[in-house]
C-alpha cells in the first residue's frame, strides 16, 4: 500500500511539474473548466459528460505525454538536431490532432444539440452570472500567464 500511495505521490508531482512549467497545459485546463461550466448551464446528460470528460481528459493527456517527449528529447540533447525536431514536431502534432477532434466534439454536444443555445439562455436570464465569469476570466489569464515556462538548460 506504501508503494502504491508513492506512486501516486510521484504522479501529482509530474502534474504539478508541468502545470507550473507549461503554458499550453494551463490553457487546456483553462479551457476544460469552461466547457465544464458551459456543459453545466447547458444541462448535460449523463452520457454528454462521460463524453465531455474523456476528450478534456484526452487532450489533458495528450499535452502531458507531448511534455514528456520534449523533456526526453532535451536530455539527449538540446543543440540544433532534425531528427529531434521532427520527433517535437510529430508529438506537438499528436496534441493538435487531439485538441481539432475536441473541438469537433464540442461542436456535436454544444452547438448541433442546442445546449449552447441553453447556457447563453441562463447566463442571459441571470446576469448575475457575468460577476463570477469576468472573475473567472481574469483568474484565467493570470493563471495561464502567472509561472514561467521552462527554460532550455545547455549543460
């Protein structure tokens, strides 16, 4: 049980890592929370969430092992190399894939289902809401913007 709850400890570490060194990773997150918000007005079924959350959590996913790829590529070296570079590029390009078939998703549960229609309907009937959004919002852009990306070490 020791080892498992180490495992875990090493896990939430990695996260914590690359939250704090990769914007692009804060983005996605930055964005998965409102599309949980808008999935949220737009009152989801249960099979729209499961949906919602495996392509957040794909593209999460994506963005962690694409991370993982650059900071390999950056320990056998970090001089000018085609090969590394088409190795970054395929991994980044792997992101993209996942991040274009996200927003075809979104597309599908938001727009061809009319639930954007019924989250602008509540964010519109209760303009309360735009207080906690603009706040959201601001918290948004420090958040994504607030650490320093990694920076390349030459040993």
């Amino acid at each position: 049980m020791k080892k498992q709850l180490e495992s875990f400890c090493h896990a939430f570490e990695g996260l914590w890592q690359a939250i704090r060194t990769e914007a692009h990773l804060r983005f996605h997150l930055v964005a998965g929370f409102y599309v949980f918000l808008f999935a949220f007005l737009g009152e989801f079924s249960a099979n729209e969430w499961a949906v919602l959350i495996l392509t957040v959590c794909s593209v999460i996913t994506a963005e962690l092992v694409n991370t993982a790829v650059e900071d390999l590529c950056d320990l056998y070296s970090t001089e000018e190399n085609k090969k590394i570079k088409r190795i970054k590029d395929i991994s980044a390009g792997a992101v993209l894939c996942f991040s274009l078939g996200a927003v075809g998703i979104a597309l599908c549960l938001f727009i061809f289902t009319g639930k954007l229609e019924v989250a602008f309907g509540k964010l519109l009937s209760s303009p309360l809401w735009f207080i906690p959004l603009g706040a959201s919002a601001v918290l948004s852009i420090l958040f994504i913007t607030l650490f320093k990306e990694k920076t390349e070490h030459k040993d």
